[in-house]
C-alpha cells in the first residue's frame, strides 16, 4: 500500500461525506495506520451525524461497502468509523 492510495482513499470518503451533509466545511478525516489496515475516523457537525449514518445505517453501510471494494483492489482493509461528539 502506498501514501498516494491512502490519500485518494481519504479523498473518497471526504468527497462523500461532503456531498451527504449540509455543513461540508466541519467535515473531518483521521487516518489511523495500521500493519494491514488502516481505519478512516469521520467527523462532522453534531446536526449532520444523522446524514452520514442515514436511515437505519443504510448510507453508513453503503460508505463501508465502497471502502470494502476498494479495499479488496488495493489489498489493503480500510475501515470507516463514525465519531460522534466526544469520541476521540
């Protein structure tokens, strides 16, 4: 796995985020690198947390799925975590 699949990783999700929630600038994105994963933390504004997870889970669901796919192309687990206010 190189930096420049992580980065377009983070760049995917962003993109995605951004497009779900009404205040787009808040949104933010942590990487956390691992020996054979690495977990992408999302955060957005508290008012927008209900987009990004969606109804029931489905579009938080649907964002994992496309991290699974690109997953299994670069042979690397990326996971997706949803942070809520005061998680860290």
């Amino acid at each position: 796995m190189s930096q420049t699949d992580t980065t377009e990783v983070e760049e995917l999700v962003l993109e995605m985020a951004r497009a779900l929630v009404d205040a787009p600038d808040a949104v933010e994105l942590q990487c956390v690198n691992g020996e054979d994963s690495t977990v992408v933390r999302l955060r957005v504004a508290p008012t927008d947390v209900g987009k990004v997870i969606g109804k029931q889970g489905r579009t938080a669901r649907s964002m994992r799925t496309i991290l699974a796919a690109v997953s299994m192309k670069l042979h690397h687990r990326y996971t997706l975590e949803i942070l809520e206010e005061g998680d860290e």
